[in-house]
C-alpha cells in the first residue's frame, strides 16, 4: 500500500483538466486556520482583506449517475455559527471539447441560498435533478497550469447576473485555485446599476483553506 501511494504522489498531473481528477484533489476537509493564525498575529490593522474569520468547508464526492459521473456536495461554515452553512450547493463537473472542466452549480431551493441549515450528502442525493435551481451564467470554468501545479477556475468576468429583491440587478464574480492539498477562493457582488460592491467576502481577498487529514 506504502509503495501504491508512493506511485500516486509521483504520477504526472494531467496535461488537460479533468473532472474526475478535479473532483478527487478538491474533495476533503478543509479550514483556514494557518491564515487566521498569521492574519492575526501580524499586528497589522484590522481590515477586511486581512481574513480573520475562522471557516471549515467539506467537499464530498456524491453517487448521482442521473446527473453525472462526477459529482460534488459543498458546505462552508464560519466556525461561529455552528450549524449554519454560509455557503451549500451541489455542482456538476464535466469535461469539455477545448480541455476545460466545467462545474455546474446546482443551488438548493428549500432554504436561502447562504447562511442556511447544511445539506447532507444523503439529503443532496435524495433531491431530483430537475427540482435544482440553475443561474446562467454563473457556473465555473477551469483549466490546469501545469507549471504552478494546480487548477484555475472561475466565473468569466460579468455573465453571473441576477436580480436581488432590494438591490436590483447584480453581477458575481467569483475565482478558485484547487491543489491536492489546499484550496483558495474569492467571492464578491456588484451592483450592476451604480457598479457598487453589494458584497465582499474578507474584502475580495482570497480565503486560504489547507487540507485536514
């Protein structure tokens, strides 16, 4: 088994990005305790862009061959709120003709789309595929740099549009790193009328997440 895992960990990292690979070195658990740590220790100032809010994120492989061959569940929580899941969707990922992995977002439509109760991988399983809600526009795109080692993906700029119920129409913008071992992401929305931030996760910055054993 030692020799096994050894072959693994010095196999080449695929040429193109692959969805079954993609899913297995973003599935896992996952805090951001080592930028917490740092961020608060620095004796910097207190600003948003320095993250100081503890998170745990689970990313589990889910048996939905009806919606695909490569599946995932995520659940991100700010370590605060307990059983409460900032963020929880269900996304699809399937490989495209020009080498790219696509992740189609599926939102769950029984609760708020954030700060909601967590769905379990047999409550995910258990839902029909077309009781999902899906926004145009807002799905992932990704592609592998060999050269850094990792997967790059994210909205493209400006498609992620949707109309909130105070603020009106509003866009997502939204990018990810992926290594085996680690995680990084970025989240914020724009209104689309004045071109205001409605939103910013820790001030645009990216929320470093490492990999539990």
């Amino acid at each position: 088994m030692k020799l096994l895992a050894l072959l693994l960990a010095l196999a080449p990292a695929p040429a193109l990005a692959d969805a079954a690979q993609l899913a297995d070195w973003w599935t896992g658990k996952y805090d951001n305790s080592a930028q917490v740590t740092v961020n608060s220790t620095a004796g910097e100032p207190d600003v948003p862009e320095l993250t100081r809010t503890a998170r745990t994120m689970t990313i589990e492989r889910l048996n939905m061959p009806i919606m695909g061959p490569v599946v995932v569940l995520l659940n991100e929580y700010k370590t605060a709120d307990g059983g409460i899941a900032n963020r929880s969707r269900v996304y699809v990922l399937k490989d495209l003709p020009d080498g790219r992995v696509r992740a189609i977002q599926h939102f769950f439509t029984d609760a708020p789309t954030y700060d909601r109760k967590p769905v379990t991988a047999a409550m995910a399983t258990a839902i029909k595929p077309d009781s999902f809600r899906l926004v145009p526009g807002c799905d992932l795109f990704f592609t592998f740099d060999a050269k850094a080692g990792r997967y790059t993906g994210g909205m493209p700029p400006r498609t992620c549009v949707y109309e909130h119920a105070t603020d009106g129409f509003v866009y997502a913008e939204y990018d990810q790193f992926v290594w085996p071992r680690a995680t990084w992401y970025r989240d914020r929305s724009v209104k689309i009328a004045s071109g205001a931030t409605r939103g910013s996760i820790d001030g645009f910055a990216y929320l470093r997440f490492g990999k539990l054993p």
